[in-house]
C-alpha cells in the first residue's frame, strides 16, 4: 500500500489531541487505530466516510470523525472522504441520490423546472425528501459497504503479492 504517501500528508496524532478545541474528547482520541494505517483501521474510515459524505446534512465531517471514533476507523481519512461532496459536485451526488429514492420508492421522479427558484423547491419539498433521504442513506450504506469490502480485499491482495515478490527475490 502506498502507505508512506498518506502518511506525508496526515497530521501529527499528537497535535490533534492536544488542540484546545478537541480536549473536551480527552482519552477517545489515543486510541492507535484512529491514526494508523492498517487493514482494518483503512477500510472502516472508508465506509464511514462514504456513508457520511452521502447524507445531506450540515457538517458532514463531525459526523465522519464521530463515526469512525466509535467504529476506530482512521479518522483523517474518514474526514477526508467526506469532501466527495463538496459545492461542485453536490448537485449531480444529490440528484442521482433521489432519483435512487425515487426508483427505491416506486413513485415517479420529479423534473427540474426550466428556472429553478426558492418557490418551487419549497412548493415540491413535501414531495421530494423522502425519496432524496431515502437515496441519500441506501447509496450511502451500499457505497460505504462496497468500500470496506473491496478495500480489504485490495489490502490482502496486496501484501501476499509482496510477500510473493520477496520470496522470489531470496530464490
């Protein structure tokens, strides 16, 4: 795994516990798994970030750190995996979410007006979030899923293809 990589661009573990702003946490953060790079600390964060960077709520990423604390995921991962989701790409992310909903529902899909005004969001919300909520958490748990699954697999795949390599290198 390209692990050195990450590592050079994680922050210090010390000096996230000692910010003013996160003592109140006090010994939750010293747990090793929240900032080392292994298999299983790796593919929690993932689906954890995911799931997180999925729900359309404000400040994602506290939920992210939140979650992978209580599943002792890598939290700068999980905090990173949240921006996914940022302004750019929140639009397309949150209307395949509630076309899933949608589809998920069985009721059929809403379309965009030609202009998009406050009025008609607000006129059409009563019959809009359901199926965007329902989206929003179902491609969340799925891709959050599929990415602890698929990041474990890639990780054992990785390591017996080195210790492959070694072994051939001592013949």
């Amino acid at each position: 795994m390209p692990r050195r990589l990450f590592k050079r661009y994680m922050p210090d573990p010390a000096s996230i516990r000692e910010h003013k702003s996160l003592r109140f946490l006090g010994s939750l953060l010293h747990d090793p798994n929240l900032w080392h790079l292994n298999r299983h600390s790796v593919a929690r964060a993932m689906a954890v970030g995911l799931f997180a960077a999925f729900l359309p709520i404000p400040m994602q990423m506290l939920l992210a750190a939140f979650l992978s604390i209580m599943v002792r995921g890598n939290i700068p991962i999980a905090v990173s995996l949240v921006w996914l989701t940022n302004p750019i790409t929140m639009p397309a992310v949150f209307y395949c979410t509630y076309q899933t909903g949608a589809w998920l529902m069985d009721v059929p899909a809403r379309s965009l007006p030609d202009e998009l005004s406050w009025e008609w969001v607000r006129g059409e919300l009563s019959t809009l979030w359901q199926p965007f909520l329902l989206g929003s958490v179902v491609t969340g748990v799925v891709l959050g899923a599929l990415a602890y699954f698929l990041v474990m697999m890639y990780w054992r795949w990785w390591v017996a293809r080195q210790w492959r390599r070694r072994k051939q290198r001592r013949m």
